[in-house]
C-alpha cells in the first residue's frame, strides 16, 4: 500500500502542475496570448485531464478486483460496437494514428462486462499511441476460436524487447523505451489491469510480435451463441 501511494503521488505531481502552471499562464496573460498559444495551453491542460480520469478509472477498478468488491456484469455483446465504443474514448494523440477496426462477422458476439472491456481496449490503444511514432498503423480485429472469441490489437511500431514482454502485465512495470510517447508518465496500472479484467473473464492475455515489426495484444473471451431464429 505505502508503495502504491508514493508511486501514484509521484506520477499525480507532474499532469496537476501542467494542469494548474498552464491554467495560470492564460488567467495571467490571456490578453496578451495569441490564438494558437491559447489553443496550445488549452489542448495540454485537457490531455492532462483526460490522462488523470483514465488513471483514475484504472485505479477504481483495480481497488474493486483485489477487493472482491467489482461485480461483473456478464451478459452477451456484439464485439463490433465493443470496439467502436472504445474508439470513443482514446487520448487526443490518438488522432494522428490510423486505426482500423477489421471484424469480418458483424454479428460477432462475446460474454462479458462491456465497460470493462471497453477499458481494456482503450487501455492497450492508448499504449500503442504512447509507444509508437505518430502515423503507425492500428488494427483491432476479433475472430471466433472454437467456444472462444480472440480480440487482437496490433500496431506496426518498434516492437518490444523479448525481457520487457515477460513483466508487461507487472503493476507498475513501464517498458524503458520511448518511442514517441510522453515519457512524463510511467504508472504501470493500465496492462496489469487489463490482465485483472481479463483472468476475471476466464479468458487469457498475451503479447508478441507483430512481423515484420511493431506489436500484437491478444486476449481471449468466452463467445456467445448468436439465435437468429424468432
């Protein structure tokens, strides 16, 4: 616990003092400021935001899975509108990526709790967007394995190293190499939480690498029978 604190206070200090030294810059010298600085001040103090109400969500549903206290709400959806909803959410970065969601069947369908896996998507896209140059290639695709659905998440960035791949799913582990991202934050909680979700789902996460290069996420879901009779 005392780690948990000092680690989450540490990384809390940096987006809160962008947050409330930018605030200040445009309450002090608004009249002064051109448009594109503005808008530049602005920009920052919502990627901070946003990046401090997903760590948040991340936190809450860590506390309630080691907890016993998170009620999964298992019931059967459509993987397609799964992932659209998760496209929704993604950090502001996310737009400078090409990000394709490829489900061959549109009816597709997966046991689950939607708002978690929901997270678990936005999650590891959010990683590839931190690690990955601007412009790499995104795919979320979902297949049907038997009584599984496989949802795989790639991106054709640097890759990870084979020692890094062994404790990604570490709470606090954060890979050393930056490839792009904004190495102000190393909060390991988003793929250690995903795992959570994940196990908490009877399902299975991996990572490996996505040939010629870059990286492929893949987790496992209990499929849903799709009755097209009336």
């Amino acid at each position: 616990r005392a780690n948990l604190l000092r680690t989450i206070s540490h990384d809390l200090r940096t987006p809160l003092t962008s947050i409330s030294g930018n605030a200040g810059v445009l309450m002090e010298n608004s009249s002064v400021l051109d448009e594109a600085k503005k808008q530049r001040l602005y920009a920052d103090i919502y990627d901070d935001s946003m990046w401090l109400v997903q760590l948040v969500e991340n936190l809450l549903s860590i506390t309630r899975l080691e907890n016993g206290g998170l009620d999964l709400r298992i019931q059967p959806e459509l993987l397609e509108e799964v992932a659209g909803e998760a496209l929704q959410h993604l950090n502001r970065r996310s737009a400078e990526y090409p990000i394709r969601v490829d489900i061959e069947d549109d009816l597709l369908m997966a046991k689950m709790d939607s708002r978690l896996i929901t997270q678990v998507i936005i999650n590891i896209v959010n990683n590839a967007v931190k690690y990955t140059p601007a412009g790499s290639r995104i795919t979320i695709s979902a297949r049907r394995e038997g009584e599984m659905v496989r949802v795989e998440i790639a991106d054709d960035g640097g890759g990870i190293p084979d020692e890094a791949k062994e404790k990604l799913f570490q709470m606090f582990y954060t890979a050393q190499h930056k490839r792009g991202g904004d190495s102000r934050r190393g909060l390991g909680l988003g793929l250690s939480l995903c795992k959570s979700i994940i196990t908490a789902h009877g399902g299975t996460i991996t990572v490996r690498d996505n040939l010629p290069h870059g990286t492929v996420f893949s987790f496992t879901l209990q499929a849903e029978e799709v009755n097209c009779h009336e």
